[in-house]
C-alpha cells in the first residue's frame, strides 16, 4: 500500500489551487486524484463516507487519516513537514494575522466567487435560458467589498497580504483572484481602482508554482469565453447557491435597482 499522500481535488476549484500550490512551493510529494466535479460523484453517500460528510474537494489522505478544507490542509502539511515560517507565521503574531485573513476570507472573498461560478459555470449547471442577474450581483456585490478591504487593509503597508513574505493567505486570496482573472469578471476600471491589489496579484502571478497550478483555469476558462468549449454538468447543485437580492458583508446596500447602488458606484 503506498504511503504517499492522496490529494483529491479539480483544478477549477480556487480552495483546491491553493493547497496544491502549497504542496508543490514546498516540494512536498502527492499522489495527484482529479474529483470529476462536473459529475455527481463527490455527492455521493460512498463519498461522504470514505472522504467528507460534506463532498467537498480538497482532500488530503494521509494512510488512515483524511483532511478536508484547503487551509486545515495548509496548516497539516505545515506541521507534518516542518515548512519554512513565513507559510503559517513564526510568531504570535504573524500566525493570528494569517489566521484573522484566512478567517476573514472565507465569508467574504471566498463567497465573491460567486460572481465568476454564476457567469461562467451556471449556465451549463442550470441552463442558458435562465436568468442568474441576482446571483451574480449578490457575488459581485461580496467580490467588490472584498477588494476595498484588500486594497485598504490587507495591503496599505506591505506587499503580502500578512507581511513582507508571502504566506498562505496570499495563495487562498490569490486563486480567488485567478478565477476573477481568468472570466475576465472584473473590468479593467475596477481593476485600476485597486493599485495594491494589482500589483500584489502580478507579484503572485509570477511565482513559478503559481503558473503551474493556474494554467489549467486559463485554458479552460479562455477556451468558454471563446466559444470552444462548452462543459457538461450531470450535476445540478453548486456550493456558491443563493438568491438573495441583498448583497455586502458589510455595507448591506440593497441591489434592486434603486439609485443607491452599491456595484454601479464601484464600476463607474
């Protein structure tokens, strides 16, 4: 039976990236598991049961133990193979900053993928004829506060997110990033709202491990936008759900067309 660890994950996955990012910066040896998500296969009882009650990739297995949440991973791998400190912080405070960011992001630039799965994907989920308006403005909505925060706090006075070395928070917040980059979800107006957080993207986009393990989500995606590929789903649930009309962690603004709108101010 072999030892090396199981890595079960599909590369459109921003949470799936992330981790797989972490393995390969570190050198850290895999056994590569493609979860065919387009598929019911992950929503499986059989699945749950042998991997995650929730059917969720990533998954790490490590011989009798399995690991779900690409930052639980993160941190596994972290203490398991004694990485270097800048990954999860060599002190107090550097590991509560990480912490605080890889907590923050989960309900807020995590859920602003919403904005990219239902442009991209729902239409194959659900079908082209529906009308996702509410969807999108609610990921939109969480995607543009979250680029605010980013632009000032998380990245006022330094080059990553928690420091001046990159960290495992800057892989989570920049594979959310590559999915926005690659649908080409954020006009470029927007983008130049955000000077921090551009440069911080390219920075990232740099590193030799991040072109490996986002090069699938270009291809893939480009491909869509261009009218080459079109994905088939037997699936038809999706984590990024919700029909709320009211959108924002923080700001609450309503999006139904009153002239307070919230995404018309960000992309004018």
């Amino acid at each position: 039976m072999s030892t090396k660890l199981r890595y079960l994950h599909h590369p459109a996955s921003q949470p799936c990236r992330s981790a797989r990012q972490f393995m390969v910066e570190n050198g850290i040896e895999f056994e590569d598991e493609v979860v065919d998500i387009t598929t019911n296969i992950n929503e499986t009882q059989e699945f749950r049961d042998t991997y995650n009650p929730t059917g969720q990739v990533p998954i790490l297995v490590d011989g009798d133990f399995t690991v779900w949440e690409n930052v639980a991973i993160g941190r596994y791998l972290n203490e398991k193979f004694e990485c270097p400190g800048h990954w999860f912080g060599r002190t107090l405070r550097e590991r509560s900053l990480i912490n605080q960011y890889v907590q923050w992001y989960a309900y807020t630039l995590r859920l602003g993928g919403g904005a990219f799965h239902w442009t991209i994907f729902a239409p194959f989920i659900y079908g082209e004829d529906k009308d996702f308006t509410a969807e999108r403005r609610k990921g939109y909505h969480v995607l543009y506060e979250s680029l605010a925060v980013m632009e000032d706090y998380w990245l006022k006075d330094r080059d990553y997110v928690c420091g001046d070395e990159v960290s495992y928070a800057d892989l989570a917040g920049f594979h959310e990033m590559v999915s926005h980059h690659a649908g080409k979800i954020i006009p470029d107006k927007v983008w130049d709202k955000h000077p921090r957080v551009t440069a911080w993207f390219e920075r990232m986009a740099e590193r030799p491990a991040s072109k490996a393990v986002s090069e699938w989500q270009y291809n893939a995606v480009g491909a869509i936008l261009a009218g080459e590929l079109k994905v088939e789903f037997s699936r038809r649930t999706a984590v990024l759900k919700g029909t709320e009309a009211y959108g924002g962690h923080n700001h609450g603004i309503p999006h139904l067309g009153e002239a307070d709108d919230y995404i018309a101010q960000v992309e004018s």
